[in-house]
C-alpha cells in the first residue's frame, strides 16, 4: 500500500500543533467522542479538567484550531452517528437513536436535524429509498468538518489532494458473501467475517453500474482473500484501475473520495467499465466498530484510456 492521502479533519488541523496542545487537544476530541451518549452534555469545565487545562485556554485553542467550539462539534458528533443509525439500523426506533446520541428526546434529535441538514428523521430514513443517490450523500456532506468562512466540509478540500495512479491489477480470488439493505444484518456479516479475521484486509466488490442506483437497489459482495482454492467463490477482473490509498474517518471522508474520484476521470478523460467491479479494501477493518480509529482504504475503479 502506498502512503496514506489523510482526509482525517482532527488529524490534518492539528499536524502542525507543539506535541503539547496536541496532547491535549486529541484528549478533548476522545473526551468528547466517549461522552456522546452522556446527557447533559460535559461543561467546559469537565473537559478542561480532564485535559489539565483552563476552561479559558481549552474553548480559545479548540476553536481556534477546529473552527467549532467543543459543544458545537460534540453536537455534529452526535448527529453523524444519528444519521449513520437512522439510515443502517431501520429497527431502531428514533427515540432510541436520539437516546443513543445524547439527545434527550425524539424531538430535540429533529429539532437539531432539521436546524443543520434541514430534514426530518423520517426524511432521512425515506432518502435510503430516493432514486438518486446524492440526496443523501449531501446530506453526509454538510455533517463534515467546517471550513472557516466557506462553505462546504474540510473532508471535500481535502479530497481535492488526493494522488490517483494508474495500476495494473491481477485477478483476486476471494471468499464473500453478499451485503445489501437493510445494514443491520450485513453490519451481523461484518462482524461475523472479521471475527477470527481482524488481521486481514476487508475487501468490498460492487459493481460500477449499481454505485449511481439508490441505497436500497445496492447490492455488494464483502470477504476476503481465499486462503484455499475450494474456498473461492469470487474472482476479481485483471485490468487497469484507477487507485488511491486513504485514511479515512468518516462518512464525510468517504463520500469526498468517491466524489473527487469520479472528478478526476472526467478530468482526465478515462472511461469507466459499468459493467465491471469497483474494489474497496479496507486494511483495518476491526476499525468499522470503533468510532476513533480511522480506516485505512483502497478504492480501485476499472478504467480504459
């Protein structure tokens, strides 16, 4: 794998931090990641203590570097992971979501839904089955990092650095197994597949033409490489792809690469075989059940030139 293009927001904002200031702020952001369920939410004051800082210092660095005060961006915590609910887990009810999520009632999840993405729950949960596929990956996107006086995430700017390469792959033979709507019981296939596989790369085939249909219409293979022959039940194509390495951290990120993905092959003037596969590999995949660690990925896309 090739160095990792970083579309971590946390990370790239403070890369250029003193190791101190770093220290501490990565302490807020796990602070305030395991706080997520917590109501109320934690005052400035527990966060600072817990970082040994002034609550001064603490709420002038953190929006100085994040452009969000820490409540802010505990709240947009709490509204990806409602989203990423609302949209994988359709038994849960959204009173057990907002509850999961900090929020103190169905109706305060809405109200603050409605006040940042401008949508319901229940429109949410109905764009799973919207014919166009971007209606809900704009909606992930304005859950992104805030760039300071612009619109937009820091995940689509950061995407826009993004080092493609042309590569010759070998066919892969792989064991899978099929992963469609609703989540939840592909969310039991992950976890069953990565159980005694933690070490091993997750490998995602889709085909090209399905990744413009809705959610719901999406059908994809997810496993890993074969260890023996009688085991294969897939074969990736041989052929040339565009591919990129990232490290990814959230639904933002991931909608960004694909986005600048699919600019860069207008771009560039390369055609897209519809009718072959789009490879994912995901280098980590035990950090699918772990919101602080980032995933490590490959996307690979078949093209001709």
């Amino acid at each position: 794998m090739e160095t990792l293009d970083n579309l971590v927001p946390e990370e790239i904002l403070m890369s250029s931090l003193a190791p101190l200031w770093r220290k501490r702020l990565e302490k807020a952001v796990t602070f305030l990641y395991e706080s997520l369920a917590s109501v109320p939410s934690p005052s400035l004051e527990e966060i600072s203590e817990h970082c040994a800082v002034s609550p001064y210092h603490l709420h002038r660095m953190f929006h100085l570097v994040f452009h969000e005060t820490p409540g802010q961006y505990l709240r947009r915590l709490r509204l990806q992971t409602a989203f990423e609910l609302l949209t994988e887990w359709p038994t849960l009810s959204v009173t057990d979501i907002a509850h999961k999520c900090g929020f103190s009632s169905s109706q305060a999840l809405a109200k603050s839904l409605r006040r940042e993405v401008g949508v319901t729950a229940k429109e949410i949960r109905g764009g799973i089955w919207h014919e166009d596929p971007e209606y809900l990956e704009n909606l992930i996107l304005k859950l992104g990092h805030p760039i300071k006086g612009e619109a937009g995430c820091l995940e689509q700017e950061a995407a826009k650095n993004i080092r493609f390469r042309l590569e010759e792959r070998p066919s892969t033979a792989l064991q899978v197994s099929e992963i469609a709507y609703p989540w939840t019981d592909s969310v039991e296939k992950f976890n069953e597949m990565t159980g005694s596989k933690k070490d091993q790369p997750l490998w995602i085939v889709t085909q090209v033409s399905q990744l413009n249909e809705s959610y719901s219409d999406q059908v994809a293979r997810a496993g890993f490489i074969s260890e023996h022959e009688e085991q294969t039940n897939y074969v990736t194509v041989s052929g040339c792809y565009l591919v990129c390495d990232l490290k990814l951290g959230s639904e933002a990120a991931y909608v960004a690469s694909w986005d600048r993905m699919y600019d860069y092959i207008l771009e560039t003037g390369l055609d897209i075989d519809e009718n072959d596969d789009a490879l994912e590999i995901i280098h980590n995949p035990d950090a699918l059940f772990h919101d602080l660690e980032a995933a490590r990925m490959t996307l690979m896309v078949p093209v001709s030139g």
